[in-house]
C-alpha cells in the first residue's frame, strides 16, 4: 500500500505525541493539527496487521487509538478496470459439520491454509442458507517483504453464528478490496476496489459466487466514502472535498444521490441517531459535536464545555443525547488526575450530565475511539484502564468496556490486546482483537459476545505464511 504524505504527517504527529507524553501543544492547536492531516481518514472494519520481525510498510495509523483508521483515497489518476474476475476458489459440497443444513453427504474436515483461519470449503447454496448475524470477511495476507516467493492470499470467508467458517472466493493478489455492505442472503456485497498499492478506489459490488467485481456510479463525488445504510435502504456518504467542507450525501434505495447538508470538518465517523433521523459527529478540535438533520440538512454544533480539555464522542444514548469521555488538559501529568469522566450531552439542550467520573481500573477513551451501540442505551468503546502513573501521550487502548446506562462493565477480550474494532447486531458484541498498537500489528481474531458476555470464537488469528506476513482484515456482520 502506497503512503502519501498525509499518512506520514499523520504517523509523526502520533509519534511525537507519545514522545512528548504530557508535553502537549496548545489542545485547539494540536487538535487541528491532527485533524487535517487526518481529514480524509475515515474509521472502517479493517486493519493491517504484520506478525514476526518488525518490517517496513503501512500499519494501521491510529490504531493506537483503539481503532483503524483508513485513508479516504483521492480521485483516482486512471481508473481501475469495471470488471474484475479471478478465479474461484474450489467449491465441492459435501455436509459441513455444522452451519446450514445441506443434501446428505460426508463430513468434512475444515482444510488449514496459511494465512487464513481454519475454514470449509462452501457447499451450493450456502448463501441463500445465510442470515441476519452471518460475518463476511475478506483476507489479504501477503509476506512483508516484497522479495519472498511467498504467494499471496486474498479470499472471503462466510462465518456462521457458530464460527464454522466457509472459503467462497479468491480474489486477485493484485487488488485491493474492502467490503461495505451486504444483505443475508444476497450472492454480492457492495465493496470499495482498486488496484493494491495504487491511490483511488471504486465503488461497486462483488460476486461472492465467482469474485467478479463491477463498478456502481451512483453519481457522488469522487472520492466519497461509504458510511452506512439505513433500515429503509438508503445509503450514506461523505465526502471530503479539498478545500471545502466534509458533505454528507443520501442515496435511496433505487434512487438517485442527493446532497443531505455539511458536516464540516470532522475527526471520527458520523454516528446515526436510534430513530435514524440526525446524524453526529465529533469537531475537529475534540470540544463539541456537529449535529445533522438527515431530511432537512439543518446543521447545528453543541458545545461540550470542555475548555482547554477534549472529549471522544463514543455513540448516541437515545434519540436526544451521546455520550462522551472527556478530559482536562490542565493539571498533573498522569491522566488519572485530568479528571476523565463520561457525560451525557443533551443535543437539543446542549445540557450536560456527568455519568461517573473515572478513575483507576477505569476506562479512558481518547477523542479517536470509535463506539458502537450493542442494544438501546449501551454502548461499547476501546479504552485504556487507567491506573495511577500512565501519562496522556503513552496511552494504548487495553481493553473494551460497556456502559450499560447506568454501570460500566469490562468486556473480555484476548490478553495482550491492544487493537480493537467492534461492530455490534442483535444485541450481540463482535470484538476484533490484536496486539502491536505502538509497533508491528499481529494478525487479528474475530470473537462474539452474547449479552451476558459470553464468547464464541468466530475467527481465530491466521497463522503467517511461514515469513513474516502483512494481513489486511475487511469485515462486517449481514443485516
């Protein structure tokens, strides 16, 4: 993967931050700094990962912060060909073991590939079978030096609530595919693609039954980044126009694009409100949240009240209120004596309540931690437990924790964790996990996490390809 100089930017501010530990810059400034070099950076279910030996090459900037953080490409120089096709990966369909019930036949045994977690080959069907909860994810693992003979792997994987994993297609080594969106049972998912290691994507859909891939002009900027879809199938999408503010834009089902308002410069991905009616997102200088009106574009900015501190914004409470962590930059150095705390912010009101101040063996979230609402009123967020010395500036996230309304509760997650993504559905808690946060990231496992927290291992970490291996992981649970 290419590094243009907003990623290089972007990773010397990082770096620099953990040096300086508490020696911070002015908080506006530094704030601003971070989120313009940031700007075309938008939070996805994706991450780079790297095993063995420390090599050179792209990592997931921001992954110290708890959550992957891609880089939006520019409009591509050439555009990438509207049809793709590899081959596809060899399908028999004889009974799996467990999953979707199939015509009689004999058991199989899950088949070991390097670079991949244990999986199935797909019987016929299998995707018709495929329903609410189903994980589809996407693995790119390739050798982290560009010299070894070392094949490439990249293949998509259908994961049942079980954890019984299902090999449906290779990909091309030589693309790059990230997955958006996709319905149980349909045989495509909506992707962004592009040639691997080229800035600039398209937008399109690919066969899960034979990988072709096709391009979709559903006539948004260049550049537009997806952000999700609501129940009733519209589709929403910023766009990062340089100069100029962010725009958000709806695509309805069957539709054509329309401009919904301005968001304005943001840090983290813009949260849906639970009547899907408003949208928010954190400002640039981590100090108040945008507010947008999904039908009338109608944009206000609530303030947090936090002068001379910053918050994270972690998700919506309700219909009316989200729920921030913030912190004072006046003050000692360790961040426990910043007075972290989580509030609730009235949007309308802009009234604010705090929830529990934090202190040691309690979560704190920097202003790039991306949450998600597990069930109405909880949500779950990476976070650094803090304990009596750690400073502002050495903070890796450590752990995932819930606030349930009215108590915060500790999620398990594999020891050594130090890089999360979660996605949540069904009341249900998907947690992707590795370690390496301030250094070379290991391959990451896929874990569920029912209410009352207990775990199914939906996919283990791939083993390498016997080099140290870079794997990308593009992932999302069917709706």
């Amino acid at each position: 993967m290419t590094r243009d100089i907003a990623d290089l930017l972007a990773d010397a501010v990082d770096d620099r931050a953990r040096t300086l530990s508490g020696l911070l810059p002015t908080p506006a400034a530094f704030a601003l700094t971070r989120a313009r070099i940031r700007r075309r950076r938008i939070v996805r279910h994706s991450v780079e990962t790297g095993v063995g030996i420390a090599a050179s090459g792209a990592v997931a900037a921001g992954a110290w912060l708890g959550a992957h953080v891609d880089r939006t490409p520019a409009p591509p120089a050439q555009s990438p060909s509207t049809s793709v096709t590899p081959t596809p990966a060899p399908t028999p369909a004889p009974t799996p073991t467990s999953g979707p019930t199939t015509s009689a036949g004999p058991a199989v045994t899950p088949t070991a590939s390097p670079g991949l977690p244990t999986t199935l080959a797909a019987p016929d069907g299998l995707l018709a079978t495929t329903g609410p909860g189903w994980v589809l994810a996407a693995y790119r693992s390739a050798p982290a030096d560009p010299a070894s003979s070392a094949a490439v792997v990249h293949t998509v994987v259908a994961i049942a609530p079980d954890g019984t994993r299902y090999r449906l297609v290779d990909l091309s080594a030589d693309q790059s595919v990230e997955l958006l969106d996709w319905r149980a049972g349909d045989t495509r998912a909506r992707v962004s693609y592009g040639p691997w290691g080229v800035d600039g994507s398209l937008t399109g859909w690919l066969d899960l039954r034979t990988g072709a891939l096709t391009h979709d002009d559903l006539g948004l900027p260049a550049g537009s980044a997806y952000e999700g879809r609501l129940d009733d199938g519209t589709t929403l999408w910023t766009a990062n126009l340089d100069p100029g503010p962010v725009q958000l834009w709806a695509v309805p089902q069957g539709g054509s694009a329309r401009l919904v308002g301005q968001l304005g410069d943001h840090w983290t991905k813009p949260r849906v409100s639970p009547s899907q009616t408003r949208v928010a997102a954190l400002a640039p200088t981590a100090d108040s949240v945008v507010v947008l009106d999904l039908a009338t574009g109608a944009r206000s900015t609530v303030d947090l009240a936090v002068p001379g501190g910053e918050c994270a914004l972690l998700g919506w409470l309700d219909d009316r209120s989200v729920l921030v962590s913030c912190f004072d930059h006046a003050g000692p150095d360790p961040i426990v004596q910043r007075n972290p705390r989580l509030v609730q912010v009235d949007v309308d009101t802009s009234a604010r309540t705090t929830l529990t101040t934090l202190g040691v063996g309690q979560p704190f979230a920097l202003n790039g931690v991306v949450g998600v609402t597990v069930r109405p009123g909880a949500i779950a967020f990476p976070a650094y437990t803090l304990d009596a010395v750690i400073p502002m500036g050495d903070v890796c996230p450590n752990s995932v924790w819930e606030w349930s309304g009215a108590a915060l509760q500790q999620v398990p997650v594999p020891p050594g964790s130090d890089t999360f993504q979660l996605a949540a559905a069904g009341g249900n808690l998907d947690v992707a996990a590795s370690a390496g946060c301030a250094a070379r990231i290991t391959p990451p496992s896929l874990t569920r996490l029912a209410p009352d927290l207990s775990p199914t291992v939906l996919a283990p970490a791939p083993d390498p390809l016997g080099v140290t291996t870079q794997t990308t992981l593009s992932w999302l649970i069917a709706r």
